[in-house]
C-alpha cells in the first residue's frame, strides 16, 4: 500500500515522458514516411520491371522499346513460357523433390529432436552441436564428395538411365533433407524442450512407451511449430539452385528454379520470355507466403529466437 | 568457449529445479523397456546416419581430396599430392586471390550497408507508423525469393540496351551505356547491391522480432532518466537484443561466404565476379575435372567458415550449459 503514491508518481512521469514523445511524433514522422515512401518504391521497382515486361508481348517492345507505354499488354508470354518453355515440366520437378524433401526433413528431425530433447543422454548436446553446424556449412565444401559418391555409386540401369545416383530426383532429395534435418533439429529440439515434462511423466506412469509418448503427446503439441518449419522449407527447398545444378544433367528433370538460368541463354534475346519465367517462378512462393505469412515470419524468426 | 565435459552434461540436468527433474529423469532412464531402447536408438540412428553419411562425411572427404591429385573418374587413379593443390591455388591460380578479395568485400558490404538498413528499416517501422505492415511486406518480399531468381531479376534491370537503369540514368542505346553485370570494373558492386535487396529484408524481419521482444520498462526507464531517443536505442535497446545480434552477425557472415547463385547466375563466377564458393564448382564441373584443386578451395571456404560456426555453435549451447 505504502508504494502506491511512489508508483503513482512513477506513472505520472513515465505519461509525461511518452506525452513529450507524442508531441514530437508528427515531425519526426514525417521525415519517416518520405524515407520509407523512397526506399519501398526502390524495392519494388525490380520487381516491378520483371512484371511490366513480361506482360508486354515481343512484338510491342521491338517496335515501341522496351521503354513505353505503348503497345499491348497479355498474358502471351506466360503461356509461352508454360507451354513452349518448359515451366509446366519445370513446376512438376519442383513438386516433385520439395514435398518428400519437406517430409523427410520434419519427420526425421521430429523423431531426432525427441530423443535429445526428451531423453536423459550423455551426447545429446554433442549430436545437437553436429546437427545444427552440418547445417551452418557453406554447401559448396561438400559438393564435389558428394558428386563423386553419386557417380561411383553404381545402380540398376532400370532404376536410373544414367547407371548411378546422379540425374535422380532421389540424391537431390536425401541431400536436400540431409542439409536442413540440422536446422529443424535445432528447432524443434529448443521447441519441446519448452514442453513440460510433466507431460510425458504422466504418460510414463500410464505405460507408455518411447512410441506413444512421441506419437499421442509430444507430436500433436509440436503442431505451430511444423506449421512455421514446413512453411520455411517448402520455400528453402522450393527456392534451392545448388542440388540440382550439382545432380541434375537432363535438362528436363531440373526443377524450376534451377531451369531458369538455362532459359536465360536459350531466349537471350527475348528478355519478355524471361521475365515472365521469372515471375511464374515467383508466384508460388508469393502465394504461400501470403496465405501462410505468419507461419513463414514464425519459422524465421524461431530459429533466431534462442540465439 | 564452455570445455567439453561441460558440454556434454544433458540441458535438463542444468534447468532451475534441475535436482527434481535429473531424479526423475533418472528414474525414467532405468524404467525404459527393452522396446523403448530400440525404438530411441532407431530415433537416433537413423538421422545421425544420413547426416554423418551426406554432410560430415563429404565433409571428411573435401579435407581428404585437397591432398591428392585426381581426374574423378577412376578410384584407382587417386594420387597423394602432398599440398601442391595449396601451392598451386595460392601462388598460381589467378582467380584465387580475387575471389578471397570478392568475398571480403562482399561480407563488408552486407555488414556496412545491408544489415544496418535492415536495423534502420526495423526501427523506423518498430514504431506504430501508419501502413506499418505493408512496407514490412513489401521490405520482406525479396527474401522469399531464391537468389537465383534475384540474379535474373536484376539481370533485366541492369541489362545495357534494354534495362531500366540505363534508361532512368540516360544511358540507353548510347556508347556510354554500361553493362552492369557484364563489365568486370562495376559487376561486384551490382551483384552486391542486388544480394542487400535480400539482406536487407531479412534484417529487419529478425530485429523487428528482435524489438518486440526488448522489455517496454527499459525505454520507459530510460526515457524518464531523460535519455533521447538515440541515446535509448543505443545504449538500452541495441545492448538489449544481444541473441538477435549474435544472431545477425552469424547469418551475415555466413551468407557471405555462401554468395554463390547469384554470382553464378549472371556468369558462373567469372569476370569479375570470383567468389570462392563458385570457384570450387567451377574446378568440379569444368573440363578436367580437377578434384583436387576444388577440394583444396572447399578447404579454404571451409577453415573461414569454421569460424562464425564455432563462435554461433560455443554462445548457443555454452550458454545453454551455463544457464
């Protein structure tokens, strides 16, 4: 009771304080919104470019220049693109490595994550610290190994037409989910270590098992967690050049972000092709991080959170 | 750095009230069933597996090849060489020197340039401004994209005929125009302003979660013990987000020494463009195939990167230890 006039005081002081920061708010935010007016059109204007060319037709550039208004404006290019260039070929790729990429990762980290983070074991922190600096290191140091361990890594030719792992989606994808397992350990260790342990105490007394505890109470708990995980590696994996311009020699099993560059020397002079590629390679990322945005932010900003 | 033994004390043991939970923890270790023992070995196994086979093994392997001569062709063809693959890219590989350089300034300018834009841009949209989500959104959006896409993004708008640039500055269609990814004098600067557009965004996302997380009594603690705004942000706000720093200066550091689709986009790394992590794909994929040289620069990417790890990797779990 006694401290209630101090606080009172206190508080007094603290609505001064923000008052006097209120009263100078409308100036200084002025200069705010020019800058940041300035900075978000300079951002928007790459963007912005790749789209204004890629809706206008070839025809209308090479007889207004690509510096007008003139001409007509469709969707010409973007059917091109599908069609003739490849990108209907190139999406399905991408579908077809990111989602048992994005699986793999979150299962085999999940079923990792438990056991250091729920088990009492000596290593625990030590195979944490190997997970988490696999993923830290630059993929180029472990691209020439693991090119030679798929070429001398000899299979059925009726499994792949080249005789060994490479040209397979399969290598693209275990060493995809190889080099983000780190990370999603890392995460999702920190995230069910948060978790009480009270919890699987109770289900110990029950009976339960490694399994069920695994299963029934820590999985379904984890579930933001996978949300914000499985957002940010649809779009690590979805958006990753490396993998397959080591693994991939068939230009059409290459999925659509490592296609784009090859579009780039076949349509040299069609820069209208180009940039609609672009930004048909542009527009599923756009639609998950809309739809999914704070998963996306969320799995950011997770890793980051327990620095 | 916290010594081994420390490290490898389980977290649960050092948890306040950690006494109850190691009894029990204990407990339940001797209560695990010969089942159980399968199944957790299994849960372990099988990741450590894949990653000790396709990421700390290749790893083994780059240290390995760096000392030996080889096509990549036959396995009986692989020759001890000693270091002459250090030699040679030290002392006559031209692009090697260049590219240590590139990559330098590469991390110079993410660190002077992007990130404090990133911090800025956080900052000012931190504060409750009108139309703060949609300048986030539109700050954030290059972060979604690959940095492959980004080097054709600004392909199109450097280009020296056609792109907007050269029209905005006057230049296009004149001699004077100039090429920005392709002339070797200007090309680093305008790859490196393209990766900032990226950086930058990410930046601000991290310190915009970082600032919300800075407790409000500081600043008004601050603020009454009549510090100005600069004087909070710096000597209260900043010190306070140490995690996200820690966190930022890691990212920073290692997206330098990264830096490779966009460079290798635009012309494989060549030109101007020499980072060291192209060059190594350049001696694996090239004619030749000289394994060993690309191994010895994988090596030298691999000793400088070793660095932001270790101090990431000894400030997360040292301190998980110490808590």
């Amino acid at each position: 009771m006694s401290t209630t006039p101090a606080r009172t005081v206190r508080t007094g002081r603290i609505q001064a304080a923000s008052a006097q920061r209120t009263g100078s708010m409308p100036k200084r935010h002025y200069g705010t919104h020019i800058f940041l007016l300035v900075m978000a059109v300079m951002w928007l204007i790459p963007l912005g470019w790749s789209l204004y060319t890629a809706l206008r037709p070839v025809a209308s550039t090479n007889e207004h220049g690509y510096f007008s208004f003139a001409g007509d404006f469709n969707f010409d290019n973007f059917v091109q693109a599908w069609t003739q260039g490849g990108f209907a070929t190139y999406f399905w790729n991408s579908v077809i490595i990111t989602v048992p990429a994005v699986l793999l990762t979150l299962f085999l980290a999940s079923l990792m994550a438990f056991a250091v983070s729920r088990v009492s074991w000596k290593f625990n922190v030590t195979l944490l610290i190997m997970f988490t600096a696999g993923n830290l290191l630059p993929p180029q140091v472990l691209a020439a190994p693991l090119f030679e361990m798929a070429k001398h890594f000899e299979v059925p030719y009726s499994f792949s037409d080249s005789g060994n792992m490479l040209n397979t989606y399969i290598i693209v994808i275990a060493v995809n989910t190889a080099f983000q397992m780190g990370f999603c350990t890392f995460v999702l260790s920190n995230y069910m270590k948060a978790l009480s342990a009270d919890l699987t105490e109770a289900a110990l007394v029950d009976g339960a098992g490694i399994w069920r505890q695994y299963r029934e109470i820590i999985m379904p708990l984890c579930r933001p967690a996978f949300a914000a995980l499985g957002t940010l590696q649809v779009i690590f994996i979805y958006n990753d050049y490396f993998w397959p311009l080591i693994f991939i020699q068939s230009g059409n099993r290459l999925p659509i972000t490592t296609a784009i560059n090859n579009l780039q020397g076949e349509f040299l002079s069609n820069y209208n092709l180009l940039a609609a590629g672009a930004v048909i390679t542009v527009i599923p990322t756009l639609v998950i991080y809309l739809l999914l945005q704070r998963q996306f932010v969320a799995g950011l900003t997770l890793g980051s959170s327990k620095g | 750095m916290s010594s081994t033994a420390q490290e490898l004390i389980p977290p649960e043991a050092q948890e306040p009230g950690g006494g109850r939970i190691g009894r029990t923890r204990g407990g339940r270790v001797r209560r695990l069933t010969g089942r159980d023992k399968v199944v957790l070995s299994l849960m372990v196994g099988i990741p450590t597996l894949i990653e000790l086979a396709l990421v700390w093994l290749p790893t083994l392997m780059s240290i390995g090849l760096s000392f030996t001569r080889w096509n990549g062709l036959d396995l009986a063809d692989i020759r001890p060489a000693g270091t002459e693959n250090y030699q040679y890219i030290t002392q006559d590989y031209p692009p090697f020197w260049p590219a240590v350089q590139h990559n330098f300034m590469w991390l110079l300018f993410l660190a002077l340039i992007a990130t404090p834009l990133g911090l800025l841009l956080a900052v000012l949209l931190d504060q409750n401004i009108r139309g703060s989500k949609i300048y986030q959104s539109i700050f954030f959006a290059p972060v979604m994209l690959s940095l492959a896409l980004i080097g054709i993004i600004w392909q199109l708008f450097y280009q020296r005929d056609n792109g907007l640039l050269n029209f905005i500055l006057g230049t296009a269609g004149t001699p004077q125009a100039v090429d920005w990814f392709g002339d070797s004098s200007v090309n680093i600067w305008a790859a490196m302003i393209a990766a900032t557009w990226r950086h930058a965004g990410y930046v601000m996302l991290l310190y915009l979660a970082g600032l919300k997380g800075v407790d409000p009594s500081l600043r008004e603690a601050a603020s009454i013990d009549g510090a100005n705004a600069y004087q909070t942000f710096f000597r209260v706000v900043f010190p306070a987000m140490r995690p996200i720093n820690i966190v930022i200066v890691v990212i920073t550091i290692i997206e330098s020494l990264r830096a490779f689709d966009v460079v290798y986009v635009i012309n494989r790394g060549t030109n101007g463009l020499e980072m060291l992590s192209a060059l190594v794909i350049q001696n694996l994929v090239g004619e030749g195939q000289v394994i060993g040289v690309g191994s010895a620069l994988a090596v030298v990417l691999l000793v400088i990167s070793l660095v932001p790890i270790v101090f990431y990797l000894s400030r997360t779990f040292g301190k998980e230890n110490r808590a």
